[in-house]
C-alpha cells in the first residue's frame, strides 16, 4: 500500500450523486491545485457524469443506477469490487465520500482512512438502517451536521457545517449574469424555478412529494404574470404551462439565484435555494417534528426556507411570496445573516481530509509493538 507523507496526498473522492459533485469538486480543485494526487470514481445516477464532465473533473464511472431492490443490490455487490479494485491500482491515503458501504470497505480492507460525510438523519425505515450500519462502522471520520445524532463514536465524529456552503458560500460562487443571458434568460426578469425529486432513494421510502393537482395549481398561479422553469425527475403532466431548465446542468445556482421564488420538493436544491437568498418552499411528507436540522434551521433562525407537508400550506405560501414585492430585498439580508455566521465548508472538509491522512501517516510509522 502507497505510503505518501502527509505533504503529499492521494486522494480518492467517491461521487454517486449530482449534489456530491458540487460538495467535494472544490476540495478537489484545491488539492490538485496544491500539488496532490485525487482520483474521482462516478455513478451513472441523474445527471452526475454530466456534471462531472461539464466541471472538467476526470472521472472513472464504476456503476450504474437501477431501479428496484434487486437491481441495488446487483449493483451494490458490483461496485464494492470496482471500488476496491480502482483504489488498489491509485493507493490512496485518503478515500471520501458520503455514506457508501463500497468506500469505506475499500479503504479498510486496503489500509486506507476514509471520510464519510452525511447530514441526513437515520429514519425508520430497514433500508435507511441497514446501510448506514454497513457503512458507519467501518468508516475512520464521519462529518455531519452539529445536531446530527448517528449511531457511531462520538470519537470518530467532526462538525461540519452547512454543507451547501462548500459550493455556495460566497469565497466559492459568484453568480453569473452573462450565462443566463446566453441561454435566453434574462436575469431580471420574473420566473420561478419548480422542482421534482424521483423520490426513489432509499430513504425515500414511504415518503411523496408534490402532487399532480397541487403542481397544476401551482404552475397556473405562477404563469400567469412569470416564467415557470421545471426541473423534474419522474413523468409528469405534458400539458402544463412550464419550460424546461433552460440552462445546462451546472449554471443551476446561476438560475436558482436569480429567480423570483422556488418551490419544490427535494431537500438538496431546496436547501440550496434558500442559501442563495431565494424565497423558498419546500413540499414533502418528510416535513414534521422529526425533520432534518438543516430544514429546521433555515426557517426558524433566518427565515429562508418554508416547508409544508399539507398543499394547501404550501400554495398558500407560495403565493404570498410570489406576490410580495418586497421579498427580494427581505431575502438579501436574510442570506447576508446566515453567511455572517456560517464558514466555507470546503475549508473545513480540507482540514479534516489533511488531519485524517497525518492520522494515517502516524498509525504507518509506528514501530509494531513487541512481546
């Protein structure tokens, strides 16, 4: 196993998802930028490979989303060999990536520390369970949320803060006018930006989104004096007044920044949304008492985000936001309250990338105890 000293890392990032892309693509620019070695593994999952691609970020794709449990867990098994067998040949010192059972257990089986970042709550359900229970234990540091519980050492544990914030905090996103307009956009123009997750991950078991009739609702209040740009993961209605993103993939937070109003009901680009300084709604069956922090968070203590699990709530609201005028502004010193207090996450993700490889390092030049 490659034992590089911790001024020169290798580092291999495990990017399934098209958020996980956003969350570690500056981490791995800096690395690189300051002369270390990464290596990317990718999942065909959405629109991930894209971006990957459109960020000029090499990678090599190990597998395939399907739908259905036994298709997961065809793929699970495939990609636990691809993973161990591409870290073997890159001998990394570090391997990070959310929770992913694959990761973890290339990195203990090949002497490797891995990173493991999450801020979504363990729910009820055996899928939830079981893969969190294949992955924690295995995993050298776990980066969560400060009011994360997880079933692991607390020793193992590090706050990380508002994950968005790797890629969105101001140090890391400067909005851009010039490519909106070149894809039609207008940046000062009315539009609203409405989202539908597939809400076929795990833990999306036994929880909907936004319904048929609510998103007609919506959509005909919107129209009529606003662009409705949707972005959508399942099939949906064709006849409705909306447009398609008009944006590629990666100008998303250009889009969702200067919008009017955002409904939707995926928690990551709800979350992004609201840490743009866009007014916000969020609809699921997720909303309640026993809700992600994050969610909690941007509405009670700043006021970015609004999530309902009853349409009519919802509608309500965004209606309201849709026709205050003064929102826009309202939003601007929200977001600038929560910037105010809020770190780069991708300063604090290196940190703990670079402690947990001197970690390693130390644990390798150990003499081994004697008799």
């Amino acid at each position: 196993m490659h034992t590089e000293s911790a001024s020169r890392l290798r580092v291999l990032f495990d990017v399934q998802h098209p958020a996980q892309v956003h969350l570690f693509r500056h981490a791995i620019e800096e690395l690189q930028a300051a002369g270390h070695e990464t290596m990317v593994i990718s999942r065909d999952k959405e629109m991930t490979l894209d971006l990957l691609d459109a960020y000029g970020i090499e990678h090599q794709s190990l597998s395939r989303r399907r739908g259905g449990l036994p298709a997961a867990v065809l793929e699970l098994s495939v990609r636990e060999l691809r993973t161990i067998r591409a870290a073997r040949k890159f001998a990394p010192d570090v391997i990070v990536g959310r929770v992913s059972p694959s990761a973890t257990h290339a990195a203990s089986l090949l002497g490797a520390r891995s990173v493991v970042v999450t801020d979504t709550d363990i729910d009820g359900t055996v899928l939830g369970r079981a893969f969190h229970a294949i992955t924690l234990p295995f995993a050298d540091v776990v980066c969560r949320p400060p009011d994360l519980d997880l079933p692991t050492a607390e020793a193992k544990q590090r706050d990380l803060g508002k994950q968005e914030l790797a890629y969105l905090h101001p140090d890391r996103f400067t909005p851009d006018r010039g490519a909106l307009e070149r894809y039609g956009v207008d940046p000062d123009e009315r539009y609203a930006v409405v989202r539908l997750a597939g809400w076929d991950a795990y833990h999306d078991v036994g929880h909907e989104g936004i319904s048929e009739t609510v998103l007609r609702r919506l959509v005909a209040m919107l129209s009529e004096d606003g662009r409705v740009f949707l972005s959508t993961e399942r099939t949906g209605p064709t006849d409705l007044d909306v447009e398609q993103f008009p944006v590629p993939i990666h100008l998303v937070h250009d889009l969702l920044y200067h919008a009017d109003l955002y409904v939707g009901d995926s928690g990551t680009m709800s979350t992004e949304a609201a840490m743009l300084g866009t007014p916000s709604v969020r609809l699921n069956s997720v909303d309640g008492e026993e809700d992600e922090g994050i969610f909690r968070t941007l509405e009670d203590d700043y006021g970015l985000l609004f999530s309902f699990s009853d349409g009519e709530q919802a509608l309500r609201k965004a209606q309201d936001l849709w026709e205050d005028d003064s929102a826009t502004d309202t939003f601007e010193r929200r977001r600038a309250d929560l910037l105010a207090d809020a770190p780069d996450v991708t300063d604090e993700l290196l940190a703990i990338i670079r402690e947990t490889a001197t970690q390693r390092s130390a644990s390798a030049a150990a003499p081994a105890p004697t008799n």
